[in-house]
C-alpha cells in the first residue's frame, strides 16, 4: 500500500470525524428534559433521598440495580469456578 | 508472598480500621452524600486487599475463608430480593417504607437541607444489601486469585521457584 493511499484514506476518516465532531449537541443545553425536570420536582418528596442519583439508582430504576448486581455476582461465579483449588499432582 | 516489613504491618494495623469506618459511612449515607453500596463495597473490598498484601500468605490463608465471603455475597443478593418481593401488594421493588414515620420512615423536608439519616425508606437497607453484595464479590475475587495462584506456584516455590 502506497504513501498516497494512507493519506487518502486517513482525510477520508477525518473529514467524517471532524464533521461529526463539530455536529454534536452544545453540552449543557439539553433537548428532552422532561424527565430531568421530573426527577428534581419529585425526587425528594416520593423517596425521601436527599441525593438524587441515589434515588434514580435505587428507587426508580431499582430492577435495573438489581441487574447489575446480578452481573457481578455471575462474574464472580466464574472467576470462583475458574480459580478453584487446582491440585497439579 | 511473604509478609511485608515491620513499617508496613504497622501502618496497615492502624489505617485498617479508617478504611473500614469510611467504607461503612458510604454505604450508610447512600441515600445522603455521594457514593452508596457499590463504592462503599469497594472501599470495604480494598481493606482485605491490603491485609492480604501486607501480611503474606500464612495469615492471610489463616485469616481469610473463601466459604465467609461467599455467603456474604448471597446474603446481599438475597436481602436485595427479599426487600423487593415486599412491595410486592403495589409493584417489584416499590418503596413501601418512605414517608410512613416507621423504620427510615422520616418525611424529609423540600430543598436544600442538611439531611437525615432515618429517611428514603428501603433505599438504605437495598445499600446495605448491595454493599454487603460487592465487599464479598470482590474479596472473593481477590481470595480465590491469590489461592489458586498459591496452589499452582507453591509446589516450584520449594525448589527455589517463583515467590508469589
């Protein structure tokens, strides 16, 4: 592959990066805000916690927590299973 | 792995237990300051890392059971699902304890205030579950590495091998 070759392809590559990356959203200025908008009026008085991340991550979307809980669990199920006793004689 | 120098046992003996406080004060306060059960899990998880490094493997072997941590880690898993099977009557994992004046039971006040600790209903108690989940998922990952890795090495470490 020739010299030419590699500087076309990486323009080629730029181009559509930078064109991306000049595109993208203002960050700060959100679009759909509705939900942010709910979780700060309503956060505290349906849940009672003062952090709100927390009453995202434990309230709202406690069956997603419990998922990731499950990842982790199944992950060490299998560095467990993988890392037993090996007995080389 | 042999135990580390006198300065470092020392050290460790003491900050241990720092660790140990800060770690449970993350899981407390989930519900208040940033933080919760999977970072106060790994904050917990770092102290047996430490004990192991600092210590070697004779008190680590003596110290550390594998069996301890594994029921740990499911007592979290269970305590997690049990909490939500009991809101059960409105949906999985309804928060049936905020606002009712019982445990964690406080009707906090709007905006911005200094927190209290007996509010948010079963968020507190799924933290506890969840950090209860990581300290023994990740001290289980941390054990059964250095274990198997004993059991495979050991037997060259007679000879003169490899000390890990």
């Amino acid at each position: 592959m020739g010299n030419s070759v590699r500087w076309l392809v990486f323009l080629f590559a730029a181009t559509f990066l930078l064109a991306g990356l000049l595109s993208i959203h203002p960050v700060g200025e959100p679009i759909n805000t509705a939900m942010d908008d709910y979780f700060l009026a309503w956060g505290q008085a349906e849940t009672g916690a003062n952090n709100i991340v927390t009453s995202v991550v434990f309230d709202y979307r406690a069956f997603d927590t419990l998922g990731e809980a499950t990842v982790l669990f199944t992950a060490v199920s299998g560095i467990v299973a993988l890392f037993r006793g090996v007995k080389t004689r | 792995m042999k135990p580390m120098s006198k300065i470092v046992t020392t050290v460790t003996d003491v900050i241990i237990w720092f660790i140990l406080t800060f770690g449970i004060y993350i899981v407390l306060h989930g519900h208040l300051t940033p933080g919760g059960g999977f970072q106060g899990g790994a904050v917990l998880a770092s102290a047996v890392a430490l004990f192991v490094v600092a210590y070697g493997k004779d008190r680590a072997r003596a110290y550390l059971s594998k069996n301890f941590y594994s029921v740990v880690e499911c007592l979290g898993l269970v305590l997690f699902t049990i909490v939500g099977f009991a809101g059960m009557k409105a949906t999985f994992l309804y928060n049936l304890l905020a606002g009712t004046g019982g445990l964690f039971g406080n009707v906090v006040t709007q905006g911005v205030n200094p927190g209290d600790l007996n509010t948010a209903g079963i968020i507190p108690i799924l933290n506890v579950g969840i950090g209860l989940e990581v300290v023994g998922g990740l001290s289980l990952i941390v054990i059964s590495m250095l274990w198997g890795l004993w059991d495979v090495f050991g037997v060259h470490e007679e000879r003169g091998g490899i000390d890990v």
